[in-house]
C-alpha cells in the first residue's frame, strides 16, 4: 500500500532556493541521505555525491532551476532521526516537504504521521519569508 505525506509552503514572490537551504542549515538540518551522501535531483535525475560535494550539487541544481525545472535535496531534520525530501518547484514560489518512509507518528497515534511537528520543524527557519499558504496531507 502507498502513503503519500507532504507539507507545503506557498510564497507571495519568488524565493531562490539556496536562500531556503541556507535557512535549513542554520537551523541544523543536514544535507545528507544516511552518513555518507548526499542525495539531490536535477536534471529529473536523483544523483548522488559524496558528503563534501554540496557545491557540486547546488550548481547542478542552480542549472536546472534556472532552466525552469524542479530540484530537489534530501534532507535529515534537526532531531537527527528523521529525513525528508525538500523539492523547490519550478514556480519558484512553492516548496515541497516530503518526508521519507520511516515517518515520525504521532506518540499515541501511531498509525497516523505527525504532520503538526513535521510543519512546526519546516516553519521555523521560514517563519519570516512571506508563506501566503501552508498545506499538509498524510493519503494512505
């Protein structure tokens, strides 16, 4: 069976994406899938570079996103448990949390993702930027 769990974020102007990365770095989200890479998609391609080749990475993506494309990172939240994928759509204005298999659930809930902490960790490093709207859905 297919669950879909995602957590959006609309902006009233364009956003570049490195400003958002930057954000989440701050805030001590890691730019890594496991311990040893970095998973990202340009080019509608996921590629895969070692954990020094961030800069690598962001070039590939600014390539792509300038080109119009969506681009995306994998990320791990700063609770060091939990990992997401981060997709900046070609809007430019809309950014997609898409958080990985092993979802964090609700403690007496089990059954159902904690999309209220999954939104509070993704809303504060952008708390600032101009969001016009938030959306969360957890479709099993």
């Amino acid at each position: 069976m297919s669950r879909d769990v995602i957590i959006s974020l609309q902006f009233e102007h364009e956003i570049d994406f490195e400003e958002i990365l930057e954000r989440l770095a701050q805030a001590n989200w890691a730019f890594l899938r496991g311990e040893d890479s970095i998973w990202y998609m340009a080019d509608f391609d996921w590629r895969e570079v070692p954990l020094n080749g961030l800069t690598e990475a962001k070039r590939d993506m600014r390539a792509s996103y300038e080109a119009g494309e969506t681009i995306a990172i994998t990320t791990r939240l700063p609770d060091g448990e939990f990992f997401a994928n981060v997709m900046f759509h070609e809007d430019r204005t809309s950014i997609s949390l898409i958080p990985l298999l092993d979802y964090r659930t609700i403690a007496h809930l089990p059954e159902f993702a904690d999309l209220g902490w999954y939104i509070e960790s993704f809303l504060a490093p952008c708390r600032d930027l101009p969001i016009v709207r938030t959306e969360a859905s957890d479709q099993r």
